[in-house]
C-alpha cells in the first residue's frame, strides 16, 4: 500500500462527498493506494478551516493555485462550481497531476475541448465525474446490452427529472440566476452520460428547451429566471436506434427520477434511480403467458456491489456510487491507463448540450458534428 496525496477544490455537497469517500475507498475496496487528505480549497479562509476540521484535511486554502502547487498534493479533485474548472484543470496538468472533474466537464463545449488537449498533452490520468452510471444496476445493464441479451436494441428512453423548483412560489437563488446551472447544465449532463454509456454515439438530434416558470419571488420582487427549467429530444444513434431524452427541474413527485428503458428485438430492460437496487429485464423466451419483467436484485453478484455488503437486496446508496469512483480513479492512476468515463467522454456529452441548444434555437434536426 502507498499513500498518495489528495486536493480537493470545493468543499460544498460534492466536495464533502468526494472527501468521504476517499476516506472511506481503501478499506471498502482494499486499494493499493490510500488516500491521504492533504489539502482543501474554499472561498474563504473562514470556510477553508471549517471543512479542513470538518473532512479531515492536513491543510486548508482560500486559493486553489496554492492547492495546485502544493507539492504534497499528487492528485486533484474539482468539485467547484463549472466556470473555475477550465483554469483549475490545466493548471493541474502543467504539474502532470491526475485530476478528476466534476460534471459538466466544462463550462462550455470550448472549454471542454481545451481542457482534453491539456490532459492529452500532460498524458496525466483524467476522470468526469459521472456518479449515477456507476451503480451496480446500471453496470450489470450495460453489460447485459453489451453482450447481446435483449438482441439489437431498436430504442432507448432516457429521463433525469427532479421537483425542487416545481413550486412556482419557490425563490430565485443561485439555480435561476445563470444558464450553466439550468436544467440543462445540472441535470442533462447525467443522463445524456449514461445513453452514451448504454447506446454508444448520437449521430443528430432535435431539442426543444423551454422555461416553465419565468419569474421567481426575489429579495426585491418578482426575479426574471435566467435559465431553462425543462427539456427534451429526440434522437438517432449512431447505430440506428431511436430514442428519446427528457430532463426536468420542475417534474412534480419526482426526486431522483434518472430513469432508462432500453428496447431491443430480444427483450427489455427497465431502470429507476428511485429504486436503485432493482433492475427490471423482460426476455422474449419460453411460452407467452409465462413472460414479463423479472425484477432482479442486486446483489454480490453484480458489479463492485460485493465490497460494500455480502447479503442480495440489501442495497447500495449514493455516497457507495462516490466511492466507486474513488476506486475508479485511484486504479487508474496506478495502472496509467485511463477508466470510464474520461475528459473526453465529458467533453462529448458537453457536445450533446450544445448541440441541444443549437437545435432549440432553429427547432430543427442538427447533426452532432465529431
């Protein structure tokens, strides 16, 4: 076992998150790197100190070029707001760090496309952090469609939908205030990552990204909202496939609805993050009125599901996802060679969102171009 140093930049919800579970990775997967805290970056010294105390951390910063610098530092992880992490990335890769980013990857399609080439360029390991795909479910899913269980798959639908802004009454805050944290910034990235995972490459799409609420109760008055609360496409797979994607902020009832139903000419496959220790297949075998979806419960069976809990059904939750990945990135590192899914599978689901918008805009059918 060999110690390696972690920086975190952000210490927020998912900063917290990624400090837990590179605490938790070397026991839980018994890694030959462990993990070691050494530096957190927040927006204030005040802030720093609390989550250094709070998380664990050696030290703590204010500013995330004395994270970067810190020569203790062996390998960085971005879980500040979007707009910083262009600048944070390619700072990382001048020293040759490994670093893994939080979704989306860039703020923009051009920002995504620099900070690949710079990781390239470096030949540093990279990583997206694309969480909900790593689900021991979703994984067995895309195995089974992999290895041909539901026959060629003819169609895919895909949804990430949540209700934290479907009150209308609800207050502006810093969800309403800047496209990068709309529906489609927040919450399409995901799903988008995981038909990519699932399907393989988009060829064209048609979008259409619309504002439900248009104003929100502010300090001062009505607030105007300053981004898209919901949105859906259509879309060619490259393999030929039809689909549909639907993402929403403003879906009543729902609170964690990343949900897939793949189609194939063998059978189906069903899956809601709701309930993510199921998977539903349908295969078309044996005599008609003995079909219908099995509901399978992961288990020790299943992909990584083992080093968390010995007994089937018991389950798994989101932090278990975090640390996944912990896992995924601190094998890659050691290995050298690059996991799922990497700055370039980022950059291509930034891609897809530009693309979105292009469409919406011309309410046409636009090719996503390699």
């Amino acid at each position: 076992m060999r110690p390696i140093g972690i920086g975190i930049v952000g210490g927020g919800y998912m900063g917290k998150a990624h400090a837990v579970a590179m605490s938790a990775v070397g026991a839980v997967f018994e890694t030959n790197l462990r993990p070691r805290l050494v530096k957190v970056c927040a927006t204030s010294p005040e802030s720093a100190e609390r989550y250094r105390a709070a998380f664990g951390f050696e030290g703590a910063t204010d500013d995330w070029r004395d994270l970067v610098a810190d020569p203790a530092v062996e390998a960085v992880i971005i879980a500040s707001p979007q707009s910083t992490h262009r600048a944070i990335a390619e700072a990382a890769f001048a020293r040759g760090l490994p670093v893994f980013c939080e979704k989306p990857l860039g703020a923009s399609l051009a920002d995504s496309k620099a900070m690949v080439a710079a990781a390239e360029a470096a030949g540093a390991v990279n990583m997206t952090g694309f969480n909900y795909v790593r689900t021991p479910a979703t994984q067995e899913a895309r195995r089974l469609i992999a290895e041909g269980a539901i026959g060629d798959v003819t169609w895919f639908r895909g949804e990430h939908t949540e209700d934290f802004l479907a009150d209308p009454d609800a207050p502006a805050n810093w969800r309403t205030r800047d496209r990068a944290s709309g529906a489609m910034g927040d919450l399409a990235p995901h799903m988008i990552n995981c038909a990519l995972a699932l399907m393989g490459p988009i060829a064209a799409l048609s979008a259409v990204i619309e504002t439900v609420h248009d104003t929100r109760p502010g300090p001062d008055g009505p607030e105007q909202v300053a981004n898209d609360d919901h949105a859906q496409m259509m879309v060619r797979f490259a393999g030929g496939a039809m689909g549909h994607l639907y993402f929403s902020r403003t879906a009543t009832g729902r609170k964690m609805g990343y949900a897939y139903e793949v189609h194939g000419t063998k059978g189906s496959i069903r899956f809601d993050q709701e309930d993510q220790n199921s998977l539903h297949v349908y295969l078309r075998e044996g005599p008609e009125a003995g079909r219908g979806f099995t509901r399978i419960l992961t288990g020790p069976a299943h992909p990584d599901y083992a080093a968390f809990c010995q007994g089937a059904g018991h389950g798994t939750g989101y932090l278990d996802q975090i640390i996944i990945e912990a896992r995924d990135f601190l094998r890659a590192i050691e290995t050298g060679k690059n996991m799922f899914p990497t700055f370039r599978d980022g950059m291509e689901v930034n891609r897809v969102v530009d693309t979105a918008w292009a469409s919406s805009a011309s309410r046409s059918w636009v090719s996503i171009e390699g």
